[in-house]
C-alpha cells in the first residue's frame, strides 16, 4: 500500500511538473499574441501600442487623475489589452490639461514623461471621414436639444468638477447656428495649428487638419451628426494620412 501511495504521489509530482513546462512552453510561444497591437485612443504619452502593453502594469493610475473622466480600462471583452487604459471619444475626448496629470501619474514608463505638455501628445490624427453628414458642409445648423446631448456625458458622474463644468458652458449657444464646433472646442493651446473651417467646394464650410493635431478626440466627442463626421485614427501621424496622399 505504502508503495502504491509513493507512486501515486510521484506521478502527480511529474505530471504536475510536466503540465506546468508545457504551460510555461507555451507562453513562451504564444507571448507574442499577448502583445499584439490594438488600434484604441491610447492617453497621452502613450509609447509604441507593443511596448505599451508590455509596460503598462494597469494600475489605473492615469485614470484616477484624469479630471475629465476621459481615460477608461478596458475589459474582459475587449481583447488583448484587458485592463489597459484607453479613452473612447464618442463618449469623452482628451481635453488636453496643461499639465498632462495622466502622464506624471504613470509609474512605468507606458505613458512616456518626456511628454510634458499636451503639444507633445500624438494620440493619433483627426480626419473628417464622413464629409456628406458634415452640417458645415451642408449648411445645416447646430440642432436644438444638443446642449442637453452633451450635458448627458456627465450624467452619474458623482465627481464632477470645475473644468468639466466650464467645458459644458461653452456649449451653450450653438443651436440653430452654423456648426464650427470641431475647430471651436479644439484644446490644444494653439488650436489654428490643428485644425480650422474652410470654405467647401458645395457651398458650405468643412474642418481642415493641420500637422498640430494631436488627435485627441475631443472634435469626435463635440460633433453633433448622429454617428460623428469627423473621427480619429489612433497612432496615425499627420504626415501618414495627409502628405503621403498628396
């Protein structure tokens, strides 16, 4: 009995151990996949979306400071970067604080510290990506009820604060009038550097980007179509999208 015990417990000692090899094996097989890019709206600072995932330790950190409640962490459903922070500019845009909180917040490099004002975040490129549903383009006024659209971001928000209410503020005049809110409520310190209205061959009038775009999302999130008109490509550069087609 003693011997069949003995045996019993080395067969789970190098099964166990067998299994645990082939696990390990394995990871370092499929690491790479851990790793694999994600086209998401990454906070600024972000480094390269790999060694991005490589680094960041998912503390939420970058969220916790964020005054605009921008920055969310992915889930489960999401893929790859379960846990991960991002932002989703349908919902709320970077809006651009002086002293990118999110990044000094970051503890391992995955939001870099050489970005130390919002000018040197590249987050991606705004591209007006749906010209025929543009109200400028189609002359067609800010709609009534989109002050009360806007002000629903911040509905539950149990901690609001000053910032995000001046930014609803500024909201308030634009129904029923020409929409130039992209390049309007554009951030940035300089925004004629990223983005302004120009005429438009129909008649109308249609955002044009600039290399000062930092694709922070906040023209997305302002947009008043129903599915925005304007949107941003995550980790494009400027020089990617709009002087390679030229």
């Amino acid at each position: 009995m003693a011997k069949i015990e003995t045996e019993r417990r080395e067969f789970i000692k190098y099964s166990t151990l067998g299994i645990l090899g082939v696990v390990l094996a394995g990871g370092v097989v499929f690491s790479p996949y851990a790793l694999k890019a994600e086209n998401r709206l990454r906070p600024p600072g972000a480094v390269s979306e790999k060694e991005f995932l490589g680094l960041c330790i998912k503390c939420g950190q970058c969220l916790q400071v964020c005054p605009f409640h921008s920055i969310k962490l992915a889930d489960i459903a999401t893929g790859h970067g379960e846990g991960t922070p991002y932002i989703d500019a349908l919902e709320r845009g970077c809006w651009g604080c002086e002293a990118v909180p999110c990044v000094l917040a970051c503890p391992s490099g995955a939001l870099d510290h050489e970005c130390s004002k919002i000018e040197d975040a590249h987050l991606g490129i705004a591209v007006l990506e749906f010209p025929d549903r543009c109200l400028a383009v189609n002359e067609t006024p800010v709609p009534k009820g989109y002050n009360d659209k806007m002000k629903k971001f911040v509905d539950g928000v149990t901690n609001i604060n000053e910032l995000e209410l001046k930014l609803l503020e500024k909201f308030d005049g634009y129904e029923g009038k020409e929409c130039t809110l992209c390049a309007d409520m554009c951030p940035i310190p300089n925004p004629m550097s990223a983005i302004s209205m120009i005429p438009d061959s129909k008649g109308g009038k249609r955002p044009e980007i600039y290399d000062g775009c930092i694709g922070c999302g906040a023209c997305e999130e302002v947009c008043p179509t129903n599915s925005p008109s304007i949107v941003i490509k995550p980790r494009v550069t400027y020089k990617s999208f709009y002087e390679n087609k030229s």
